[in-house]
C-alpha cells in the first residue's frame, strides 16, 4: 500500500512540474508577443544629443573642487 502511496505522490509531483512549465512557456511566448506589439503601436524615438554647454563643464569643475576640499579636510582630521 505504501508503495502505491509513493508512486500516487511521484505522478502528482510530475504532473505539477509539467503544469507549471507549461505555463511558464505560455507566459514567455505572450510577453515576447506583447513586447512586438507595443513597439509597433509605439516606436521608441530616437535621443536627441543635446549640445555641449559651458555650464556642464563649469558645474563638473565646481563638483571636482568640492569633492577634493571635502577629501583634504577629510585628511587633516585622521
């Protein structure tokens, strides 16, 4: 009787196992066909380079000098 047990709970197990990567499969194969039909209804448009400024260059220069006073200021207190 045990053994009948044992082998009722395998086929469950298997079936389960099957169910699931069945399932599993469905859901990839739909995601890939929702992926294709919202980037034909809605192309990504392509980035627009934005031109070089002087404020960029003059912000990453003030954030340079903040970071090394912080850095020294950092070493004279060690």
């Amino acid at each position: 009787m045990e053994i009948d047990l044992v082998s009722e709970g395998l086929k469950f197990m298997v079936l389960g196992m099957v169910v699931v990567l069945v399932f599993l499969v469905i859901l990839v194969q739909v995601m890939k066909l929702q992926a294709k039909i919202i980037n034909k209804l809605f192309p990504e448009k392509a980035p627009e380079a934005a031109p070089a400024s002087s404020t960029n260059a003059t912000q990453e220069a003030h954030h340079v000098a903040a970071i090394i006073a912080a850095v020294s200021e950092f070493r004279k207190q060690s």
